[in-house]
C-alpha cells in the first residue's frame, strides 16, 4: 500500500535525536519520520482505547493529533484509561490528555474539540485529518464514525472492547469494505450491554489501542500489511489472536453508494442507547416513552412508608450486589427477566414456571439497576408479559445516584 501521507515536514535535531531508534529501520528512515510529523490524526474518544493510542502514537511523532472528548475524568475511569490520573479527576478529559501528551511530547500539535460528535458536526471535524480513529464505546458513535468516513474517503481505524475480548480492523471504503458491510443496521435496544454494565479488563484496552495505533502509523507510512478487509479476534482469557475476513458488499446500505448520496444521521434512534459513555441515562429515548420514572428521594420515601404493596426490584448481576445494594429489594437479573420473558412468549414455559413468577403483578415495582438503562429494559420486558406499566417506575440514575444523592458511604462502581 502507498503511504497515505505524501507531504513531509522538516526535522530539529532535537527531533531526530528523540526519534533515533525510528530512523535506523529502513522500513521508518528519516522520510518516514518527516512523514509522520506531517500527518494528522483525529481520535474519537480518550477513555480506555483513546488513552493508549494518543499516548503511542503523540510519542511516535505524529504532528498533530485531535481530540474529540465531552466526558470529565472520574475515578472509575482510572482502572484503565491510562493517560488520565488522580491529579485530573473531575476535569474535562480532553484538557487531562492534553495535559499528559504535552509532557510526553512538546512538540506535538493538539487540537481539542470538547464536544459530542453529531451528524452535523462529524464531516467538518474530519475533514482536516489523515486517519480517524475510534475508541468509542457505544453503538451509534461507530455508525456514525463509519458513515462520515465513506463519505469523506478517510480510514476508520476501529477497536472495540468488552470484559476479556477486542477486536481490530481498519475500514477504508477505497481500499476495501466498510464498517457497515460487515454489520450493515445496528443492534436492536438492549441486546449489546456496554462496558459501564458488563465490565472490562484494564489491561485489554491497552492491548487493543496500542494496535491501532500500530495501523495508524502503517497507514501513514504505507509498510506492512494493514487490517483492511480482516478483523482481529483477541481473548485474553486464552491469550488466543484470530483473524478472519471482511468481504466489501456490493449492497452495502453506506459504501456501494457514491460519496456525495451518502447522508449523514444520529443512531441513537436506532440503537436505543446515547452516543456517549456516561452514567446517567434518561428514559426520554423512543423505546421508553411512556415509562414512569421516579428519582432516589422517592424511592428513600416509598421504601420508609412501605405498607406491603410496593416492591423493590435490583435488576444487576450478582456480582454487583455485592459491592453495594439496598435493603430488602427483590434481586433477580436483567438478563434472567429477559431469558424468561422469551421462554414465556414463545410458549416454551408457563408464566409459574420461570423467575417471573417471584415479580408479583398486584403491587407496584420500583426498579432500579446501576444507572437506569437495565432497569427501564427491564420494565419493557415486564410490560410484554402483561405486567401493568402504570405500576411500574424506573429509578433514575439507579444505585450510582443513591449513593451520590442518598448515601455518600456507599461504595459505587
């Protein structure tokens, strides 16, 4: 492949002595290094896979690096998104990034855009930079990425996470398929849970990210051959790398068509979940319209005023009663509602016959999980099988905003 960046800038000696072991290899040289300082790349996130690759990839060299960040650093964050620290908890993430990539190198450019990326906004902040990564976290985001990506003629350099398992590829609709041949709508609500409610390893997306970082040096360079057209499977559990294809399809909904039909939209629509990786969740979005919810000063009333007709219901996994809960609510999962609800509708178990039997349907249902996503899913579970929604209340910000509004003691996560 032909490098991607043909202009060159100038190198300090100051510079050539930093980046010695680069121009030794002949693959790199002095033109690759004047290459790299000359390019741009745009990161789409700086949270668990941004951190890595902003960090590689400011001490590589690259000339000018953007920022696409909206979040604040808190310390749950700290576990695995490396390039933030305790000393900048509670500011902007982009200003912390900026903060540490400075120190690592001087002389890279940093641009920062302190924004959400919208449909509106994605082709103006693309447009200036060679590559785009995305280290996002959420479905609509890497539509999103993807779509303004083919429009644009950028590759997309893409890594996803959760728990133990990444992958890995590069998107490039003119060199090979996009994002969309591979998964052409996205999933249906509910279906993916995020790593804010299934967890991941700290050290995965230090492992994802450095690697695209790797194909964004690639790119730039043109050496090697990079993930376009392959996906990398990574387990870490098994320390086991796969690679498998990615055919472009003829029929792709975004890149069979030309550059100038393809329209740029905001997924969240689609995808039932914000473009964003924060905690709070509103139940505003289409799939929930209707659904009553409560906040955590009213359900501290109705849990002291309790007469027997109002039940709690901890909709989190096991594991994560553990670490905090309320007293005397009803715990029973997400994922088993939802397995039972199936089970029940496709006439394969009666309704006695599943843990929906322990929800009783004459009394009202206060559910909460840990931040609001799981518990308003749950309700529409519920409702499916003739549960009244009327009686049912989701608690907004669930056990994080008790603990921050309720109980200060509580340990949170």
């Amino acid at each position: 492949m032909q490098p991607l960046v043909n202009h060159v800038a100038d190198l300090s000696n100051t510079e050539i002595k930093r980046y010695s072991r680069h121009l030794i290899m002949p693959e790199v040289g002095i033109e690759g290094q004047r290459r790299l300082k000359a390019a741009s790349i745009l990161l789409i996130g700086t949270g668990g896979l941004g951190s890595p690759t902003a960090l590689y990839l400011a001490a590589a060299g690259i000339g000018r690096i953007g920022l696409v960040d909206y979040d604040v650093v808190d310390e749950t964050n700290l576990q695995r998104q490396v390039i933030h620290g305790i000393s900048t908890v509670g500011i902007n993430k982009i200003d912390s990034a900026e903060k540490r990539l400075k120190d690592l190198n001087p002389d890279v450019i940093i641009e920062k855009y302190n924004v959400p990326l919208t449909s509106d906004n994605a082709l103006e902040l693309f447009e200036p930079y060679d590559v785009i990564v995305d280290g996002t976290d959420n479905f609509p985001t890497r539509y999103l990425v993807n779509d303004a990506c083919v429009k644009l003629g950028k590759p997309n350099v893409y890594g996803s996470i959760f728990r133990f398992e990444g992958q890995l590829s590069v998107f490039y609709a003119k060199e090979g398929p996009c994002y969309r041949c591979m998964f052409p709508e996205p999933p249906p609500p509910g279906l993916v849970p995020s790593c804010a409610e299934g967890g991941v390893l700290g050290i995965l997306p230090g492992t994802v990210g450095t690697m695209q970082a790797t194909e964004a040096i690639k790119l730039i360079l043109g050496i090697g051959t990079p993930m376009i057209g392959k996906m990398l499977l990574y387990d870490a559990l098994d320390m086991s790398f796969n690679t498998i294809k990615v055919r472009k399809n003829p029929e792709c909904p975004v890149c069979s068509k030309h550059a100038d039909e393809v329209e740029l939209i905001d997924y969240e629509q689609f995808c039932g979940m914000p473009a964003h990786d924060r905690s709070n969740f509103s139940t505003l979005e289409p799939e929930y319209a209707g659904m009553h919810e409560i906040t955590v000063h009213e359900l501290k009333a109705q849990m002291e005023n309790a007469n027997g007709d109002v039940v709690v219901l901890d909709v989190r996994d096991p594991h994560e009663w553990e670490i905090a809960a309320l007293p005397g609510t009803l715990r029973i999962p997400k994922g088993d509602i939802q397995q039972a609800k199936n089970a029940v509708l496709a006439g394969r178990k009666l309704y006695e016959e599943t843990v929906l039997a322990q929800i009783p349907k004459d009394k009202t249902l206060l559910v909460h999980c840990r931040s609001g996503k799981r518990s308003a899913d749950s309700i529409n579970f519920l409702k499916e099988v003739g549960y009244d929604v009327d009686k049912m209340y989701n608690v907004a910000g669930g056990i994080l905003a008790w603990a921050k509004e309720i109980d200060p003691k509580m340990p949170t996560y």
